[in-house]
C-alpha cells in the first residue's frame, strides 16, 4: 500500500460517517499498520482513517508518542459504551485542522469496547484524561465529527477566519 497523505480541513471527507469493518483482512491489516507508522512519522496523539481519507472505523492512539509500546492502541469499530459525568476541558490539535488548538469539553473517563487486529472483541476502562481525549478525539473522526464542531460558535468562527487568513496570504500548513 502507498503511504497515506493526511487529508485537511476543510475537505468534505472528514464531515462523512466511516463504514464499519465487516471482515479483518490483509488489507485492513496493511492499513493499521500503515497508520501506526504514521502515529511516529508524522507525531500525533492518534490517527482515525478518515484523516487519510479512508471511511473506515478504524483508529491509533499512543499518548506516549512512542515513548511508552504498552500506551499504543489499534483499534477496529471502537464504540464507547461508557462515559463518566465528570467532563473536563482541554486544548487539543487535530493534525486535519493544523494552526492551532480548541479548547474541548469532554468526559474524563471512558470505556470502550473494540476489535482487536484479529478480530477479538475487546474492553478497556480508560482511566487518565489525556488517553481518554486521544480516544474520544479519534472516535469522533469516525463520525464527521472534529473538535471545532465541540467548540463554541464565536471559537469556530473565529479558528476558520484564522485559518482563511493563513491561506490567503499563501502560508503552507508547514509554516
Ligand atoms: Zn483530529
């Protein structure tokens, strides 16, 4: 598989729903890995395959950035089937939508049951903040949803408006 280019906003692929995985084959396999290679070559909390432009329900996260092999996750259809009450705000940058951070409000801890690469159903209770953001941030990916869509009304406006400018004057997302 060619390697995979990170598709930005505001393209219309990243507001599309992701297909479910029915069958876990080379080529989803191919794919993860792929998109795990990503996490370290171009650093990133996580990577859900619509920000390479595939509408499948697959992500990556690793909250170490590759300092820590036991924090890195793949997962195939993640669903939360639990969220706590207690929600906390956080910044967090999208590697779809570069140039800045929006200020988030999400719950603070989650579970979430998943496909593993073999295709075995798995649950994890995801304790620490920072993972949980990774994870819920990814999901949402799945769903067309990105972290402006959470922010307030004058928040987005004002991030796109930022974003226009940054184009106008011909800036690359590199800069
Ligand atoms: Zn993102």
């Amino acid at each position: 598989m060619s390697h995979l280019n990170i598709v930005l906003f505001p393209d219309p692929i990243l507001k599309m729903k992701a297909e479910p995985v029915k069958i876990i084959d080379k080529e989803i396999k191919e794919l993860i890995a792929e998109m795990t290679k990503m996490l370290y070559k171009k650093p990133a909390g996580g990577y859900a395959a619509p920000q390479f432009g595939i509408l499948k329900r697959i992500i990556v996260v690793d909250d170490s950035y590759g300092k820590d092999p036991t924090r890195q996750f793949r997962m195939v259809n993640p669903e939360i089937i639990w969220a706590s009450e207690e929600e906390v705000s956080m910044a967090e940058g999208c590697m779809s939508i570069p140039w800045g951070r929006v200020e988030v409000m999400r719950p603070e801890k989650v579970k979430i049951r998943y496909l593993n690469e073999n295709g075995k159903i798995c649950e994890t209770d995801i304790e620490e903040d920072y993972m949980g953001r990774c994870l819920q941030h990814e999901i949402d990916h799945l769903d067309g949803i990105l972290s402006l869509d959470h922010a307030t009304k004058i928040r987005r406006e004002m991030f796109i408006k930022k974003i226009n400018r940054r184009r106008e004057l011909g800036k690359s997302f590199d800069d």
